[in-house]
C-alpha cells in the first residue's frame, strides 16, 4: 500500500484529548484517539519524540507517513512551531508542517482562508495574512486574558459577584452558586479560593457552568458575564481584521461555546455589530481533518 498510494497523517493535539488521523488516499489507515499527557510543546525534542512515539503506535507496523501535519495545543508562536518541526525531521524524512490547534479550524471545514475561534477552557482566535504569515490573539491564560473561555468567564463572574458585595448587595444566584461550586462560606473568601488553585485554568474553568445556571435563573450579573464573555470574543476577530487578516469566514470550535447557546449567541450578535461581513459558522468536521488536510497540501 504505501508503495503505491502516499500516507498522509495529521495529528491534533488538543489540551486534553489527541487524535492522529492517517490516510492513503482516500483509505483511513488510522484513527486512534489518547490523552494528551504528556505532551510539552515548550521542549522541542521532547514534542517530537512524543509525537514519534504516538506514530510508532498507532500506524501500522512498518508503515511510515509521505506527509504529516501536527496541531498542537500551546503551540503559540511560528518559532516555537518550527523548532518542533525541525526536531521532527530527527525521526522522519517526510515533509512536515507544525501549527497551533486552532489553525486547525479553516482547513477542517473545507475553507482555504478565514479565520479559526477557540472558546473552551481558554479563548484564541487565529488567521492568516495574504502572505501567509500566521496572527494569533488572545490564549494568555486564565490569570491574565482567554475572556469567553470558561476559566475567564469564571474569574468575571467572581469579579462580578465581589463588586456587587462591595456595593453591599445581597448574594444573587450567581454569587450563591460560586460559594457553593468553590466550598467557601462567604463572597469574600471566593478571592483566596481562585488564587489557591493549583493550574487555574482547569480548576476555574470547571465551574463555568454555575455561571450559566445563574443566568438561566435570572441572574443580571451572570447575563452581564456571558454577554461581556461574547464580546470579548467579538473582538478577537475584530483584531485580526485590524491586522489585515481576512475575516470573511469565523469557524467556531470549543467545548464552552458550542455547549452554551447563551454565549454563542452573545457572539454572534457582537461580531454583527463590530466585524458586519464576518459569517460565523460552527465546525462541524473533527479539528484533525484540518491536520489531514495541511497533510495533504505537502505532497
């Protein structure tokens, strides 16, 4: 088979989940799904040698791809990408290309140009400029940025619900639910329980939906977040058109925002106003088929 028809791979490496997809021409040669533990994209050799470990064992025993393509999640810059790439070409001949996952996102849905939006733990919006150089904004991180992800929208709501105390309401459902989801006793001590988390993405982010509980009960505070949460996302696109990168195309990916009606809605209706000829569109193929897709574009 391989004498004939040449394997493609690609490989999405998400921050919890990867999933390798390999081909021969239209023939799936491999699907195989894991954890991503493991997996450090700031030590380069050590993301090449787990990417060749992860290949070793999912493809076919002899079998070596033509072509690969790799998305990894924390995968933030070209240069980082590149030097992943390179160390790549210690276990492999074949033409490869690294990019951050959510570049993943254009491809998969069949387009060659737009842009790709990431809201689930974190946020992160990217795209391509005419010359192809690649712009990302936002993914800073639960403590510092990734508004409209569900580690952000937690810390806003915190935000929220401590500036209401200090005005000296009482607890809302919003506030109520934080202090149970965070096992404090009162708004307050939500401050120290956020700063006491251990990897504040996952820790915060896992109690976004109390925020949207409380929106569905009635909480101002919560709508407030959520609305806020959508136009923050609004804005990521607005900055890469800012930068000259064509925004004709949103494709929309993430646990947080495909899940959640509210927020999704609360972006859409934000883009219209500030970005109006974006067309927003939720990814309906798997992310990998995006890493396929580069794949192919290398032979």
């Amino acid at each position: 088979m391989q004498d004939f028809t040449p394997l493609v791979v690609g490989i999405d490496v998400g921050g919890t989940k990867t999933h390798l997809r390999a081909y021969a021409g239209d023939d799936l040669v491999a699907d195989h799904v894991r954890t991503s533990s493991g997996w450090r994209p700031h030590d380069p050799l050590a993301a090449a040698g787990w990417l060749a470990t992860l290949l070793s064992g999912a493809l076919p025993r002899g079998v070596r791809p033509a072509a690969l393509s790799v998305g990894g999640h924390a995968c933030e810059t070209p240069r980082q990408c590149a030097q992943i790439r390179t160390a790549l070409q210690l276990h492999f001949d074949a033409p490869a290309s690294v990019v951050g996952d959510a570049e993943l996102l254009v491809p998969a849905a069949g387009l060659d140009k737009g842009v790709g939006l990431v809201a689930g733990t974190g946020s992160v919006a990217v795209g391509r400029l005419a010359d192809g150089t690649s712009v990302q904004v936002g993914g800073w991180g639960a403590v510092l940025g990734d508004e409209g992800g569900s580690a952000g929208l937690v810390r806003e709501a915190a935000r929220a619900v401590w500036a209401a105390h200090d005005l000296g309401e009482e607890p809302d459902a919003l506030a109520l639910g934080l202090i149970d989801a965070f096992q404090v006793p009162e708004v307050p001590a939500l401050g120290a329980a956020l700063e006491s988390a251990q990897s504040p993405s996952a820790d915060w982010g896992r109690h976004a939906p109390v925020v949207f509980a409380a929106a569905e009960t009635g909480s101002p505070l919560a709508r407030t977040v959520i609305d806020e949460g959508g136009r923050s996302l609004a804005a990521l696109v607005e900055r890469l058109a800012a930068r000259g990168v064509p925004v004709d195309h949103v494709v929309i990916a993430g646990s947080t925002i495909l899940a959640q009606p509210g927020l999704y809605d609360a972006f859409t209706a934000a883009l219209a106003d500030s970005v109006p000829g974006a067309r927003p569109r939720p990814l309906e193929a798997p992310p990998v088929e995006g890493a396929v897709a580069l794949a192919r574009s290398l032979l």
